[in-house]
C-alpha cells in the first residue's frame, strides 16, 4: 500500500463547476484514500447559483454519472454540493442518500446531511451560520436545519450575489471574516455551508478567533465518511470535529 492508495475509495459526485471539492478532501484525507470523482450538471454555469439554479442542480438525473463513478468501486459515495438538497429540504436529502446507496450499493453522505450529523455529533443546538450563497438559499438552509433541532441565531452572508466561479474564488481571508460575522456569544457552533467555499483553510484560525467548533460542509462529509468506515485516528489542523475519536 502507498500513501495514496489502498486503503478505501471515495467516489465524489460534485457539480461542474465546483474548483475546491477535490483539492479539500485531498488535503484532509488520511493516507491510503483514493478520490475518484464524476461531474453533475443540471445547472447554467453562466447564471448566480439562486434558489432555482440550485434545485434544478438537485432534481438532476444522477444515472449517468453515477454508473461512470461506480466504475472505481468507490466504498462511499459523497454527494458534494450543499446547496442542492438545502433547497429542497430534509427529507428529499434523505431520500436521495438512500437512492444513491441503493442503486450504487455503497455508503452515501451528501454535504447538507453531513452538516447536520456533524452539529449532532458535536451536541450543538444553536449556530452561527455563513455561507456565499444568495439570501434566499439562506432562508431555505435556516429553515433546513430549523426542522431538524438547529436553531440559527447568528448569519453572516455575501455583500454581492456571487457566480459560480466566484463563489469558488473568494479567498481564505474573505472566508475567515465571513465566518466571523457569523459568531454569536449564544452560539454553540458555527457553520460555513458550501462545497466550493475555502473554508477548511481557515477553520482552525476561526476556531481560535471564536472558541468554539466550526464546522464546514466538506470537513463534516469527510468526518462522516471516516466514521462510515471505521477509520478513527484524529486529523489534525481542520478544526474540533476532525480532531475527535471517532
């Protein structure tokens, strides 16, 4: 077994445009995982991710890219954009986790799940949350995980309603400020929500700044995934969560 290899196989579904999915996991993962990926479309790269970009990115016909993903024989599949399912609500992300496990026959996390379950694991009921997301993606993720026990007390958004490419551009800097306009001194937590946002660079830095866990979309989908597989030594460097036993 080399450094890279051999040890499990992450099959990642992330949307076309989405620069910083692959390059986090690559930089969190633990030695011996693989990441093997298929690109979603659904979606106008030319247009802001809104609400209704985002849940044609949702409702997109999975067939075709999971049967080329399949190929690798991944052991979980991750469905890598946030905003997606946040736009439809808990129970469509849901079932499109266990549609996915379904017809793959591996393990599925899927990004806004993952949140969900970190802030769980973490025993947080009350958040601080910030994303690049337009407002009305961010009254649809509030309300998400509003039905779910977690009440957003704290939100921090974008000046300027941000492209694809710029959502993905936005600096660490940017993102770190970002974060902190999100903290609350009732917070039990905060939460950078999307998959193509830098915010695993920064969570460490934003958890000393606030002293209290920050949790990212990719972090916790990589949390969940170790945990799926029974992979438990701590990762150091991406915040409380991935410095926990699992």
């Amino acid at each position: 077994m080399t450094a890279s290899r051999g040890r499990a196989r992450f099959g990642l579904l992330v949307p076309f445009t989405n620069t910083n999915f692959e390059p986090d996991l690559a930089l969190m993962s633990p030695a011996g995982v693989s990441l093997h990926v298929a690109r979603l479309g659904g979606y106008d790269e030319d247009e802001i991710p809104d609400e209704s970009q985002m849940h044609d990115l949702g409702a997109a016909d999975l067939d075709e890219p999971l049967r080329l993903l399949m190929g690798t024989k991944p052991d979980v599949v991750f469905y890598g954009c946030t905003s997606a399912t946040l736009t439809h609500g808990p129970e469509f992300d849901r079932d499109l986790a266990n549609r996915i496990s379904a017809d793959s026959g591996a393990k599925t996390v899927t990004a806004a799940g993952a949140l969900v379950h970190a802030l769980s694991t973490l025993g947080a009921k009350r958040i601080g949350f910030a994303s690049p997301y337009v407002p009305a993606i961010n009254d649809m993720a509030i309300a998400f995980l509003g039905k779910l026990g977690v009440d957003s007390i704290q939100r921090s958004e974008v000046s300027e309603p941000l492209g694809n490419e710029g959502q993905g551009a936005l600096e660490p800097d940017a993102v770190f400020e970002l974060g902190r306009g999100a903290d609350h001194p009732e917070a039990d937590a905060l939460v950078l929500s999307c998959t193509d946002m830098r915010s695993v660079e920064v969570i460490a830095r934003l958890e000393d700044a606030v002293g209290k866990p920050v949790i990212s979309s990719n972090q916790a989908m990589l949390f969940q995934a170790l945990q799926l597989l029974n992979i438990d030594e701590p990762i150091p460097g991406y915040g409380q969560l991935l410095e926990r036993e699992r």
